[in-house]
C-alpha cells in the first residue's frame, strides 16, 4: 500500500513539476549553485574567480550543452546531490545570468 501512495505521489510530482506553473526558481538555483559550484572546483578552474568559467571564450553555446554539463556536475562532482528540479533551477539561474539563451517552450 504504502509503496502504491508512494509511487502515485512521485508520478504527481513529476507531471506537475513541468507545468509551466511550476517553472524553474533562478534564487533557489543561485543558492544551489553558490553552495555547491563555487567552493574549490569553479575557484581552482577559474583562477580563484569562480565565475570566470562562464565568460570564458570556449564556454557552453546552447541551452542543451548548458543542461548537460549541470547534470553531468551533478553526477560526478556533486554525487546526485540535485534532484531534477534542481538542476533546473541551477540552469535557470545561470542562463539568466550568464548565458541569455532562448529558453524551450
């Protein structure tokens, strides 16, 4: 029984989670990103400047690679420490910082 609520629930979750209603947060995607990018990884690779990743002439050139490299982030460095929803969030945020892509709709 419990396992059937459970499942339920995270279909809910799921479907509702990409309602346009329920769009990607930019703050929370900040916070993420700043409690787990910024420290030794993007400072060490941005020579003490953790931003300097973003502005760099080779950096990400879609909205995909931008998504891909976030969860690929997640996975290796972070340990899937990220739901989906927050990698969302953190692509947000760095798209509407940094990047400016067009976003999907």
């Amino acid at each position: 029984m419990k396992q059937g609520m459970m499942w339920g629930l995270g279909l809910a979750a799921l479907l509702l989670g990409s309602h346009p209603l329920f769009a990607a947060d930019t703050a929370k995607g900040k916070a993420l990103h700043d409690a787990g990018c910024l420290g030794g990884c993007h400072a060490s690779k941005g020579n003490g400047d953790p931003n300097a990743l973003y502005q760099r002439s080779n950096r990400k050139d879609s909205l995909e690679k931008l998504r891909a490299q976030v969860a690929f982030c997640n996975q290796q460095v972070l340990h899937s420490k990220w739901f989906p929803e927050d990698e969302a969030d953190v692509v947000e945020y760095l798209n509407a910082t940094f990047y400016h892509f067009k976003l999907d709709k």
